[in-house]
C-alpha cells in the first residue's frame, strides 16, 4: 500500500542501514570496519563511530557523527553507507560522544546544512558568492523549478543567458552539480572555481581528443 517513493537504493547495505538507525536512536557507539584507499593502495580502517543523523544525498545515505580513531576526534565525520563497509561492531567501555549541530533546520540560522549543497561540510571555511551563467534558458527554468540552494537568485537575465547568484561553501557537491550541467552553464565566480572547472573540463575533453 506504499504510496510514496524515496527511492532509497539498499542495495546490499541494509544491514548496516539498520544497525546505523538503530544506533542513532539509543545514542550507541558502534565500531566500523571500512575500506578506504590511499592513493592506489586500499586498506583496512577501524574506529568508533559515534552516529547521530542520517541523509539521503543522491539516492546515497550518509551518516554524521563523530568518529573516534586512535589519535585524534573528528567532528563532524561524516559516514557513507556504501559498499565500502566492511563490518559494524558494537565496542564495549566506549561512551557516546553527541554532536551538538543543528541537522532540523530550526532556526535556520544555525542550520548545518545552509551554508552548502550535498553533504560536505567544512566547518574551518567560509561560504563565497558564486555566480553561474545559463547559456540555455531551457535548463535554467529546469534548474530554477527546484533550486539547489536556499540562496539561489537570479542577478541578470539577457536574451541569451542568465545570471545566477550563491552564497555557500566551495564543496564537491557544489563542482559535480557544475559537472553534471556542463556544457550549458559556466562559472562566473569567484576565479578560483571558474579556473579549477576550466581545468577539469581540459583534462575530460583530453580523454576524447586521444
């Protein structure tokens, strides 16, 4: 009788969705075995997981919290449920660190997730104005339909293109909606992301000439 669709993909990964959910709702440290790679090189990474939000980005689910490793406390650490995991324990003496981040949304001014698109969220950065050109009026009404951002606005509209207004953190969130609506739109602003777009373009555009 399910009439809604969130279209969550639990492709082999329903287990550690519920152990993650189940966690989140009795404050439990979990211990996570996940794959990670270091250059070409994969290996094996062990820590304490300490969930408390979960995210659906992408048909994707992450988890944040804080992570526990042997030197050092990372928080927020975000947790991507995906085939990288390995194994999820229960490590026992372990209290549960809390993460004191407003993931509601209320009040807004607070809200972890209002300063970027996606799930990437550096806290040591600040957000920048970035502009994005439309060259097709068509994908913008798409786009603009269901903005990406609470900050979208649109600053210039000519016959043959508009101009597009963000305030946010540089993430890669924020680069592969650029990738994923190339070639009609180009970056304004600020020059740092315009030319490391540039760049990424080059290189793909390589791939083919050859």
């Amino acid at each position: 009788n399910q009439k809604i669709s969130f279209e969550e993909n639990h492709a082999g990964m329903r287990t550690y969705f519920s152990k993650i959910k189940e966690a989140i709702g009795s404050n439990t440290v979990l211990g996570i075995q996940r794959k990670v790679f270091r250059g070409t090189k994969q290996i094996i990474q062990n820590f304490s997981f300490h969930p408390s939000y979960l995210k659906l980005w992408k048909n994707k689910w992450y988890t944040f919290g804080v992570g526990e490793f042997e030197n050092k406390i990372i928080k927020p650490y975000v947790l991507p449920i995906d085939k990288y995991l390995n194994k999820i324990g229960y490590p026992r003496g372990k209290v549960f660190l809390k993460l004191d981040y407003n993931f509601s949304g209320e009040p807004i001014e607070t809200y972890f997730f209002k300063e970027i698109i996606g799930v990437t969220n550096n806290i040591d950065i600040k957000p920048e104005q970035v502009i994005i050109r439309f060259h097709s009026k068509e994908k913008f009404r798409r786009i603009d339909a269901k903005p990406p951002h609470m900050s979208w606005q649109i600053v210039k509209e000519e016959n043959n293109f508009v101009d597009i207004l963000m305030i946010l953190k540089i993430n890669i969130e924020l680069k592969n909606f650029i990738y994923e609506n190339s070639p009609e739109i180009e970056v304004i602003k600020p020059k740092s992301l315009r030319n490391q777009i540039q760049k990424d373009l080059e290189t793909a555009l390589n791939y083919y000439a050859n």
